[in-house]
C-alpha cells in the first residue's frame, strides 16, 4: 500500500505543463510586452516635445532675463546715444531694423538694438576702464558666419572717455568722445553696434545659439503700440530721437521684445536657408510707410501671426514660398514675448 501511494505521488510530481498552456502563457507574454511597449510609445511621443518645449524655454527664459538686467541699467538719458529703430532709414540697414529677404513686401528681418548701460563688459586692455559698458543685440545674417542666424550680444567696456584705439574712428588722431556728456551717434563711432548685422567683431558673442528671429517695439506713455519711439501726436516735426529736439526715450513707457526659439535637434533638421524663409514669414511689428501692409499695430498682434505662420508651415510642409520644411522640426518653435517696463528699472 505504501509503495503505490509513493509512485502517484512520484507521478504527481513529475507532471509538466501541457503544450496549450505553454501556448497560452506566450500569447498572453506577447500581448503583455505589446501592451507596456504602446505605452512607453505614448509616454516617448508626449515626453519628446515636452523635452523640447523645455529646452526653449531655459534658453528664451536666459535671453530675456539678460535683456532685462541689460536695459535695467540702461542709460535713459537724452545727452547720450541709442541706436533703435525710427522712421529715418527704414528701407535698407539702419536705425535698429534688421534687412530681410521679403523688403517689397515690407518684411525687413530681425531688429538691433544698442544702447549704453551700467554693466561690466569687455574692456580693453588700458586703464581708466568706466562702469558703462556699449551693449547690442543682433541677429547674424552673414550667411558665412557660424553664428548665423542666432542671437548675438555685444558687450564692450568703455574707457571713461569712450575712446578706443582698437575701433574704428575717424581720420583725426586725436578724436575724442566722452560719452557721458556728448549725444555721440553710435552708428559714428561703433560701426559693428550699428548696421551691423554682418560686421565681424570680436566684442560680439552668441547668447542665443537657438533664437534666430528678434523683433521690438515701444509701447508709449499715450498708451500706443508703435515702432517709433516717441508720440507722434505730441512731436510731429521730430525725425529721430535727435533732431529736431533731443529726446531720448522720454516717449517711451516701455520695450516689448519678441523672439522665435527652436530647439538644437529640430533645428539640425532645418537647413539654414530654409530656416531664413522661415523667419520671413514672421511679420515685423510694422513697416516704414507706404511699404507693405503696415504690419501689427496691437499689443499681441505680431507675436499671433508669427504663431500663424509656424502653424502654416507645421501643417502644409513649407513656407509661403514653398521652401520645404519637415514639420516635425517646425513644430518645436515656440514664440516668446517680455515688456520691459522703463519706469520700474
């Protein structure tokens, strides 16, 4: 009796599984490692752009707080030069606006701006270094640079005289210019600050590998949105910021800056002539008169059609000149805007 109780035990034992068990443990396998695969699909597909919204945020989140520490300190004073965007100028290079491909039909690419603030900056190699420094922001459009297309800032220290030998100057050796005390025309003395968007100089730095489009305008005291940097209504004989009256920015309640950021890996997949078509189809602010449409003149207005236009491109493929682009690099750009309200600094 014990020993068959010990053989179907032994029997017990011994017994495997049946080959449609084993069959049925693998479809479930299979569906199990399918299952969690579509869900490390989704959570890739909703963490990629995530990863890329992020990227141009840190870099626009830099850009702008730079800007602002930079305009901060700026110098409002109406003795001492800016160089901005004004009516004078505005069918070529000049006065702060940038050129573009499109100036038939009013677009004129990205702006500079320059300007004199209280912050360190490169000085050169003498003494009597000032605390005031000749800040610019540019977009490079010499399309044989490196930093094509991206955001450069200029930083250079100045003496106390606002003399260095290492710039250009005219033929009088013994020019001076004290900046402090004289309105001296930065476009005069500081070529590179000034219709400089494709001079080499070695003060200028890339601050914003990423952004390749740059715009501004002022909102004034009346309440206005423009791109003329003082109230028409109450200066209509004035031309720039110099003449007939010198009046600086005493118009001016506040800057608003606009740039378009895009990631590093979607940015690879553009070519960089395509990615100048793309910054095209981004409208200024507004235009000189009588030329193109006249642009935006709300608060917003601007920033809604460059979201438009990458919208267009995202989803038809190309620009509005059909230059192709892979929408999945267009999708990453994001537009960013911050006022810079001079009352406050």
């Amino acid at each position: 009796m014990k020993k068959q109780f010990s053989t179907v035990a032994a029997q017990a034992t011994l017994r495997a599984f049946t080959l449609v068990e084993m069959l049925i443990s693998i479809v479930m396998l299979v569906l199990l490692i399918l299952m969690v695969t579509q869900v490390v699909n989704t959570a890739a597909t909703v963490v990629r752009p995530a990863n890329k919204h992020i990227d141009t945020d840190t870099q626009a989140r830099a850009i702008l707080d730079r800007i602002a520490m930079d305009i901060g300190r700026m110098l409002k004073r109406t003795d001492v030069g800016y160089y901005i965007k004004q009516p004078i100028k505005y069918n070529n290079h000049g006065n702060g606006h940038g050129y573009g491909k499109k100036l038939q039909t009013g677009q004129q690419g990205s702006d500079q701006i320059s300007f004199f603030t209280q912050v360190p900056g490169y000085y050169p190699s003498t003494s009597g270094n000032s605390p005031l420094s000749l800040v610019s922001y540019r977009i490079n459009e010499d399309s044989n640079s490196v930093s094509y297309l991206k955001l450069e800032r200029m930083g250079k220290g100045l003496l106390w005289n606002g003399f260095d030998n290492n710039n250009k100057q005219p033929s009088n050796s013994s020019f001076n210019s004290p900046i402090v005390f004289l309105p001296l025309l930065i476009s005069d003395r500081w070529p590179a600050a000034a219709d400089g968007t494709t001079e080499t100089n070695a003060d200028y730095e890339v601050i914003g590998p990423q952004v390749f489009r740059f715009e501004y305008y002022y909102l004034l005291k009346n309440g206005k949105a423009t791109d003329v940097p003082w109230d028409k209504d109450a200066r209509p004989s004035q031309q720039t910021i110099f003449a007939p009256t010198s009046i600086g920015l005493v118009d001016v309640q506040a800057i608003a800056v606009a740039i378009a950021v895009i990631d590093p890996a979607s940015r690879s997949l553009i070519p960089a002539a395509s990615l100048f078509e793309v910054a095209d189809d981004m409208d200024d602010f507004t235009t000189a008169p009588g030329r193109g449409n006249g642009g935006a003149k709300r608060i917003g207005d601007m920033e809604i059609q460059w979201n438009e236009a990458v919208q267009s491109i995202v989803s038809t493929g190309h620009t509005s000149d059909n230059t192709p682009v892979l929408p999945a690099a267009a999708s990453a750009i994001r537009i960013y805007n911050r006022y810079y309200d001079l009352r406050t600094f």
